[in-house]
C-alpha cells in the first residue's frame, strides 16, 4: 500500500495479508471511522462492503480509505463547533525549547526577506489584495498560549500573537460564504482550511512567538495558528492566500493526510 509514515519516507510496507492491511488502516484513518473500526462495530471487510472495495488489491485499498477520509472531513465538519474554544495554558507550562518540525532539515529553513516580503490575498476577495509587513504588525493584535499537535506524537505549547484572522479576512474583503482559505508557504508547502476553522476566534494570522518576532525556524514573517487544528495544518512561511471555493488540497493531504485534520 502506499500509505505514508507521518512525515517520514513514502512508506514501503507492503500489506499483502489481511492483518497488515488492517494495521495500515488503523494508522490511516482518523475518527470516527478509526473508532468504529477499533469498536469492532465495523470490521475492514465491513467497511470495505460499504464503500464498494474488494480488499484484493492495494489500488482497491487506497481508495477505500480515501472515500473513507473524504467522509470523516464531512463528519469532522458537522462536529466543529465554531464557538468551542481550544485550551489555553498558563505560561509556566510553555515548552522550552519548543520543537521544530518541516519536511525538511533546519538548515533548509527558508530565509524570507522582510523588506521585500508582500501577502497576496487572491480568489475571492475585493479588498487590499497586497500587504506588507509593517501593515500586518500595524492591525490590531493578540496573545494565545495553545498546545500544537503533531501527527508524528508529540505536542508543545508555545506562545503565538498576531491578528485574529477573521478580522484579517474582512479587511481583506474576502467573500466568508467561500468553502475554502488555502495558504501558500514560501517553501512551497501548502495546506487549506474549511471557511468556519478560518473564521474561528483562535486562528491567527501569527506574527510573533513567545513576544518575540516569529523565528525563522517557526515560519518568519508569518504563519497560521489554528489550536482547533493539527499541526501539517498549521502553515508556515505564507506567502500567499486564496479564498476559493475549488477543493485546494495541500502538501501532505495529497499523500493521504485527513483534509480536516482536527485536533
Ligand atoms: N511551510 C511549512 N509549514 C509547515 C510545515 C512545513 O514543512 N512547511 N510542517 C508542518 C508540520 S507537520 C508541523 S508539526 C509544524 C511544525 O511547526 P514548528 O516548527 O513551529 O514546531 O509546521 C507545519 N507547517
Ligand atoms: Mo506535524
């Protein structure tokens, strides 16, 4: 199967034998479809019944568990409650030093320009389509202290500020009736976002970490935080933005992450 370690090298494990399938399947799936499947109220051939898959072959598979992810994107979407708010931490728990993650080496980490940086705001947006730096730190600004989560077993809880980004996408003039925000990041990674997750109060276009200018490593100029979401969706480095109601995937969602990726 072609299915993926978090972060890791493509995954080479081939299942041939039911066991191994189902062990990919467990790692694969997120809930609820993980929990009925370890409920043992759905079995693998079960489920494989339902969404029309044979189980012979690894295609079969594949696209089972994608029609699978596909589904818990519409159930985790009708869970989210927009009101419901993350927890938030004292500073004493802040986690020094906090990790650093990306597909790539530290010493790969892209070096951006602050002078020359410029946010695109594109799609379906009729305001200021082309912001700098200075423009965003001059928006009206705020602290969170949240845990982020990481899909490969680890969590941190570290201190972000910046603009809470629903203001940001007013000021933008970004049609909030679109599905989707997607967020293009300066070393080309790229994730996206359901309309109500980038109108929620917690998700901030993050400017600074623990009081300080965001780090390099930590996606200087700007990143998104979303403590209502995984950390693959916590984008670095953006470059740019679209409001868009075409399904924009992202780098790691097109290798079989969960779209929604709640946490
Ligand atoms: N641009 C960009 N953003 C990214 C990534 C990346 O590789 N590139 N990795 C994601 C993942 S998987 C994690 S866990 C977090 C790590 O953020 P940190 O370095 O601030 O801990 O960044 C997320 N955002
Ligand atoms: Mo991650």
């Amino acid at each position: 199967m072609a299915l993926r370690k978090p972060h890791g090298k493509p995954g080479s494990t081939l299942a041939s034998h039911g066991d191994a399938i189902l062990k990919d399947a467990h790692k694969a799936l997120k809930d609820p479809a993980r929990r009925l499947l370890g409920k043992r109220i759905l079995s693998l051939g079960g489920l494989a019944l339902l969404s029309g898959c044979d189980l012979n072959t690894d295609k079969s598979v594949n696209t089972m568990l994608r029609r699978i992810s596909f589904f818990n994107d519409e159930v985790q979407a009708l869970l989210f409650d927009p009101n419901r708010m993350a927890p938030t931490y004292p500073e004493s728990m802040i986690t020094r030093p906090f990790p650093f993650n990306a597909f790539y080496d530290i010493d790969d980490v892209p070096d951006v320009d602050a002078a020359t940086y410029r946010l695109q705001v594109g799609g379906l947006a009729n305001g200021k389509r082309v912001w700098t730096l200075d423009e965003l730190h001059a928006l009206p600004q705020q602290d969170q202290i949240t845990r982020h989560i990481c899909i490969e077993g680890w969590s941190a809880i570290g201190r972000w500020g910046g603009v809470r980004f629903a203001d940001f996408l007013k000021r933008a003039g970004a049609d909030t009736t679109a599905r989707f925000v997607a967020l293009h990041c300066a070393d080309n990674y790229w994730t996206s976002i359901d309309m109500p997750t980038a109108l929620h109060a917690q998700t901030l276009l993050t400017l600074t970490y623990d009081g300080q200018v965001l780090p390099q490593k930590y996606g200087f100029p700007m990143k998104l935080r979303m403590p209502t979401k995984l950390g693959y969706k916590n984008p670095k480095h953006i470059v740019a933005i679209t409001v868009t109601n075409e399904y924009p995937g992202g780098y790691w969602e097109n290798q079989g992450y969960n779209w929604f990726g709640g946490s």
